[in-house]
C-alpha cells in the first residue's frame, strides 16, 4: 500500500524536525508547504490557538487537496495575564526572531519574582482531510527564566524551565523533549485517533 500524503501545514523547519521524529513509524510521506511554491501564505489572524489551526488546516487542504495537519502554539505566561499566548510567533513584531521574541519576554518580567513566572505552552492541532476534521490539544507547564540556558529547541525553549527534569527545553534531547512536550502530546494523541479510525497505520 502507498504511504498517505501529509501536508505539515509550516514552513518553521524546526517545527517539522519535531513532528517528522515523532511521526517516523507511520505509514506516511511529509510534504511541507516549502514544496508547493505557489501556496499563499494564511494570515494567523484568529484570537484563539483553535481559530489558527483550523484556518491553516483549511486553507492548507484546500489549496492542495492532501490531507493536513496543522497547529498553533502559544506560550501562556500567568504574570503576563496570558501573554504572549496566540501572539507567541509575532511577539516581538511581525518578522520577529526567536532572540527578539524571548528578549522582549525577558524585557517583560524583569520585575517579576521567581516564584511568579509559571507559564504554560498550549497547542491545538488539527487534522483535515476530505472526510475528516479532528482536533486535539498538548499543554506543558513550567516557569520562566530571568535569562536564556541551553543552545537546542527553538522559541521560548531557552527560558522554559521544566521542573520535573530539572532542565529548559532547550537543554532537552529531541526525544526527551517530544516525549513530554504540548505539541508532542498533542500530535502523539492525534496519531492514536487517526490509528483507530484507519487512517494512519505504523509502518
């Protein structure tokens, strides 16, 4: 039997370094929008991590008719009443590295105390086919650095500790991280779903 076609509905090459390690043993072939150069980009302007995924999802599947899988992701920072939440990518401007963005969130709680700084990264995934739309949601609690530690992730990984093994995310192995991560949990209970209705099968 082929393998399905699936759409990762990004161009963040170090989002699809996450989801093609965990999705190694499924029957299927990654395709990512790098490899449909005529794809428009969609405008996240959604309120809600949901809203964004299924406007990625859709738009993704329309445009290329293969089913999709899409997500969105924000890091939630109770100090900061949320923030930067569904702005997470764009925190620090539209065009925004992952060093303005933590530099501003550094910038941002500066005055909070260590005993403050919990935070939360939230990922909603959906996946879109012709016959299916299923969604599914990973979140992971930690707290926020003052300053930046460990050299691997990307994003907010550098400042989001993880109390359980004593380390960010950035000072995680790939696998370590996937194992415990929001966007691993959620993608992990997406491949369970789509396992039981037929979709995905391991390879």
């Amino acid at each position: 039997m082929d393998a399905m076609k699936l759409v990762l509905a990004t161009h963040n090459k170090d989002k699809i370094s996450e989801l093609q390690a965990v999705l190694k043993d499924e029957q299927v072939s990654i395709l990512t929008c790098d490899d449909f150069p005529g794809m428009p980009d969609v405008i996240e302007d959604g309120e809600t991590l949901e809203e964004n995924a299924l406007k990625k999802a859709r738009e993704i599947h329309q445009y290329t008719q293969l089913p999709v899988l899409a997500d969105d992701t924000g890091l939630e920072v109770s100090a900061l009443g949320g923030a930067p939440g569904v702005k997470s990518s764009r925190y620090a401007g539209e065009h925004a590295s992952y060093a303005d963005n933590v530099a501003k969130l550094l910038k941002e709680m500066s005055q909070i105390p260590k005993e403050q700084r919990e935070a939360r990264f939230r990922t909603v995934m959906v996946y879109l086919d012709d016959r299916y739309q299923m969604m599914t949601e990973g979140e992971v609690t930690g707290q926020i650095l003052e300053e930046v530690c460990g050299d691997g992730g990307f994003g907010y990984d550098p400042v989001f500790y993880y109390p359980p093994f004593k380390k960010t995310f950035s000072e995680l192995t790939l696998q370590e991280k996937n194992n415990i991560s929001h966007r691993g949990q959620a993608l992990l209970t997406m491949i369970k779903i789509l396992r039981e209705n037929h979709i995905l099968t391991e390879v």
